[in-house]
C-alpha cells in the first residue's frame, strides 16, 4: 500500500516513516513504481506480503495471536489476489469477508488508505447531505468537475469481492446483517 500504511511490496515488513533524502525535497510519490520502498506500491509483490502485513497489524492492535484469522486472511487474500486488485481494494474486500465470517475486523480500517481508482493519488473528503464523506480526486485527473470518486471505490470493492467469493451478490454485500 502507499501513503501512511505503506510496506514493503516483497517482504511486508515495514518501510520507513522518513521520506527524505538528506538534503533534499521530499520524495513525490512515483505512479511508475519507482521509490516503491519507500513509498510503498499499489500491488506488494506477492500475497505473502500482504498476510505478514496483516498479521503485523493485528499484533499491534490485539495482545494475543489469532491463528485462525491468519489462516483465514492468508487464503482469502490468495483467492482476492487472482483478480489482480490493488492492495487498497483487497484489503477492504479482505474486511468484508472475514467480517461475515464471524471475525473482529473494525481495526483493519485504521490501516488502509484508499486511492483514486483513476490516477492512484490521494484523496479528499467532503461531507454530503447522506451523513457519509465523499471521497474526491486530491489531483486533477478525469475530465469531470467534480472529481467524486465514492461510487467507483464502491463499485472495485463490490465488484472485487463478487468476482472472488460468488457466494453473495453485490445487493447483499451491501447490506448489513
């Protein structure tokens, strides 16, 4: 993942808080995938990475180990990342899943950031009349004036978990039981 919950993309340790060489600017975030380690990626290396990360961040958060859930993310994350998603989408489809399989996951999304689907950039939020924030382009991607990007955030994780699981469908998922 990029931004603050950054890892590295081979091995899921993490990366470094510091994103300044001495003497110099700081580092802009590259969409190529240069600087992925320091950084981060959009896609870690492998689904190996990912596990450790989350298993690292459950650790931090829970005092005792959970080796059901670690085997429950480890293959879940494996079957997400055949579709080939990003990191950000997998870990949100990764939530709901084992959320509907009966595990604690409330604290999983203080370690995710997500990104514009269209350029990767960061975003903004703006409150609306709902009650919920919409998430918007912080760049100058798309043609659009508005630049609100919720619906298609919504639409790659629903799509995401659909495509993988097939055991519910998208009217389902977004529901709550």
């Amino acid at each position: 993942m990029k931004g603050a919950h950054k890892f590295s993309p081979s091995s899921g340790a993490d990366l470094s808080r510091d994103r300044l060489y001495p003497g110099s600017i700081p580092l802009r975030e590259a969409l190529d995938g240069s600087g992925e380690l320091s950084n981060g990626k959009l896609v870690s290396d492998s689904s190996t990475a990912l596990a450790r990360y989350f298993k690292r961040m459950h650790q931090r958060r829970h005092d005792n180990e959970d080796a059901d859930l670690y085997r429950a993310a480890a293959l879940a994350i494996k079957r997400l990342r055949e579709q080939d998603p990003w990191d950000c989408w997998l870990w949100y489809a990764l939530a709901e899943r084992l959320h509907r399989k009966d595990h604690d996951v409330e604290w999983m999304l203080d370690h995710v950031e997500a990104r514009c689907p269209r350029c990767s950039s960061q975003l903004q939020y703006e409150p609306s009349v709902s009650g919920y924030a919409n998430a918007k382009c912080a760049s100058s991607c798309g043609a659009d004036q508005y630049k609100d990007r919720t619906i298609e955030i919504l639409t790659r994780i629903l799509d995401l978990y659909a495509d993988t699981f097939g055991d519910i469908d998208r009217i389902t998922l977004l529901s709550r039981e």
